[in-house]
C-alpha cells in the first residue's frame, strides 16, 4: 500500500508539469493519511451556447484530505475513522466497491502530483522505509479519485485517494510490501495522458489508464535516516 507519498515543493514545478498555477501555500513535505495534499481535477465549466465552440477542458488544483471521505458516511467522527483506510482504492474493483463506486462512476477522477511514493522493503526480514523516484528526477502524476463529503451545517471534507494496479510481475515494485502479499504500485500515468484520463468520456474508457509504470523510468533508494 501507497500511504505517504512526498508532494512538489519548489511551486514552477505546477505549471511545468502539470500545466497548473502553482498553489498560493505548497502542501506539507510529506503527506500520510488524513494530511493534506493538492491533486488535480477537471474545473466546472458553464455550456457552451448554442453554435458556439465548445471550450477546451479546464483543470484546477484543489486542496485536500488524504484518504477518501465516501459521502455516504454519517458524521465527521465517521469519516475520520474511514479515511484512514482509503488512502488506495484497487483499480480493479472501483465498480464494486462501496467506498470508491460513487467517485469512479461519477468520473471524480484526479490527477496527484508527487515526487516519491514510499514502500516497505522486507527483504531482509525487516522493514525497510524506501523511496521511489522517476529515473529523472521528475514529478510523478499518479491517477487518483476524489469526493466531496457534506454533513450537518457547514461541514465540509473535500478528499482525495490514489489508484492503485497489480504489481506482482513488475521488475521493481514486485520487491516491496508484505512477503506473501500481492504487490501494488499507484497507478502512474504517462506525462502526455493526464487530459484524456481527466477528461475520459466513459468509465470503461478512463480504465484503460490502470495499467503499471514502466520499470526502466523508476529507481528506489532506502530512506536516509
């Protein structure tokens, strides 16, 4: 499992990479669940009128929780308890699930800038905090779900979760989480695809975007003390 992942703090890297205004107040270093990070989603746009060209896609960076807030959930105190456990919705069961099916039905996608995620490496029998990177050096854009929990009054969690894929034959990714477990990885997407995954017209179509990250393109290194 995904749960800490290091958001972008040098505020260019927004625009240059994910062709967004960098936000005002950068997210903390280090995001786990139920901290706050920034993602990616496409921005509400009025309907073009009648005959005239439809406007090209918008997107906006949105501050908020990590670890999905379902929003059939009941109280705050609920919600708290939840999130901490849907930091990673499987990719292969969203239409099932109870926690994601609203969000991945109603194209809730996102798109989470980071520069590393983190895994355990258990190899040698202990675990080992690693991190992993593009080869590069370059942010990452992992695909991702977001919702929007209303409760009584004013109340407001506005959340967030990453996608995650099957990792078990991935060259690099095979090697951490649980031993005896199926390994995962966040489901990275390639630079050039974070329009259509955003902008995907069918459920059926954004599922073709689940697929693993190239091996060659990531590193891992042991977190430094």
């Amino acid at each position: 499992m995904s749960t800490h992942f290091e958001s972008l703090q040098l505020a260019s890297l927004y625009p240059d990479a994910f062709n967004v205004p960098a936000p005002d107040t950068p997210a903390g270093r280090d995001v786990w669940p139920r901290k706050p990070g920034l993602f990616i989603r496409s921005a509400a746009t009025a309907p073009a009128a009648e005959g005239a060209e439809p406007e090209k896609p918008t997107f906006e960076l949105v501050a908020g929780q990590f670890g999905l807030v379902p929003t059939w959930v009941k109280s705050a105190s609920d919600a708290k308890l939840r999130s901490t456990k849907l930091v990673n919705a499987r990719s292969e069961i969203v239409t099932t699930s109870n926690n994601f099916r609203e969000a991945w039905l109603g194209a809730r996608r996102c798109v989470v800038p980071m520069m590393s995620f983190r895994e355990d490496d258990f190899r040698s029998g202990k675990a080992v905090p690693t991190r992993i990177t593009r080869v590069d050096g370059k942010p990452m854009g992992v695909a991702g779900l977001w919702e929007c929990w209303k409760g009584a009054g004013d109340e407001v969690i506005v959340s967030f979760c990453l996608l995650t894929v099957n990792a078990n034959s991935h060259a690099l990714m095979h090697r951490y989480g649980q031993p005896g477990s199926e390994k995962r990885m966040p489901a990275i997407l390639n630079e050039g695809a974070y329009t259509a995954w955003l902008t995907a017209s069918h459920p059926e179509k954004a599922r073709e975007f689940m697929r693993a990250y190239s091996a060659a393109l990531l590193t891992a290194n042991p977190v430094q003390k």
